[in-house]
C-alpha cells in the first residue's frame, strides 16, 4: 500500500491486547466481522522494518550528544588529545547505552503489530480512500497480496478523549484544563 502512494496515516490496524479486550470482549470475532464493528479499536500500522529507523535515531543521536559532552570536558578541563579521545568514547557509550533504553521503550508497542489479535483469526487493516479511483487501486493491491476478504464498507469512527494524542497533558496547569476537554 506505501509502495502504491498509500499515506501511512491512512492504514489502520486492529489494536491488540487489553484495547481490544475491554471494547468487544473474549469472545473470538472472525476477521472478516471484526472489520465491520465500529467499537473495533484501531492503530496505526507499523511494519517490522519501520522500527529500524526509530531505532537507529534514539541510539545515534544520545551517542553523539554523549561523545560531544565528554570531549568539550576533556578539552574544556585541559586534557590532552588521547584524554578527549577516551571521553569522548566513553560518554559515545553512556548515550547509546541510555539510546537503547529509550529504543526498547518506544519499540515495546511496535514489536507487537502487526500480529494476529488474540480474539480474531486473521489480520485486520482499514484503508482510507478519497476517490473511487484510489478505492479500486486498494481493493486490487490488497487482493493481489492474497488478502482473503477485502470489501469496501463505509463505517463512521467513533472518537474518544483517550483516543486522541497527548488528551492528558495540561497545557496550562494552572488553569486545571486538559487538552481536548470541551469548554
């Protein structure tokens, strides 16, 4: 679907675990009726490979902020070459040690999808389309991919406070309100 020009933000998946659990239960759905319930939560779709690039950056930029800091001290504190040289190294490492940290956190959600959801039999993607033409161009892709039930189904999203991004924050504590809250 990305190699056809597909938006990224357009591809929903089923969310797994205690999401799906807490709107439609234990009760196994098969796939093909699990797409057409609105109470279905979604996610975006993130590929395997999509996390390489996620994780490339939290290592190598806290490597590099690591390397730069130790050798600023070393050169700041009037060390010679080869003392820069080791602080700069030794800081490279602390950063990409606290890189992977933050790497493992961020991918813990990502590791996860896409895998079959525990209460379906199959993988469920949503495809948003704008156009007759890029609707036809989704159902041809996805079943020359062997998706097996691929329909075009209209199906209005039901949105929720805890679904939006950042809906907690308190963009002004001292007002007491939360983004997204009605006023």
């Amino acid at each position: 679907m990305l190699l056809a020009g597909f938006d990224r933000a357009d591809i929903d998946a089923v969310a797994e675990g205690e999401p799906l659990r807490r709107r439609i239960g234990d009760i196994p759905v098969p796939a093909p009726d699990l797409a057409d319930v609105t109470e279905t939560p979604r996610q975006e779709f993130v590929a395997p490979e999509d996390t390489a690039g996620t994780f490339a950056l939290c290592v190598s930029v806290p490597s590099c902020l690591g390397a730069m800091i130790g050798a600023i001290v070393a050169v700041a504190s009037g060390g010679t070459t080869a003392q820069t040289i080791i602080a700069a190294v030794v800081g490279g490492a602390i950063g990409c040690g606290l890189g992977i940290l933050i790497a493992r956190r961020l991918g813990r959600r990502w590791r996860q999808s896409p895998k079959t959801p525990a209460s379906t039999d199959g993988l469920v993607l949503w495809v948003r389309v704008r156009t007759p033409e890029r609707e036809q161009a989704a159902l041809r892709i996805l079943k020359d991919r062997g998706a097996d039930a691929v329909h075009v189904h209209e199906i209005e999203i039901e949105k929720r406070l805890e679904d939006l991004p950042l809906s907690s924050l308190r963009a002004d504590p001292w007002l007491g309100e939360r983004l997204g809250e009605p006023r």
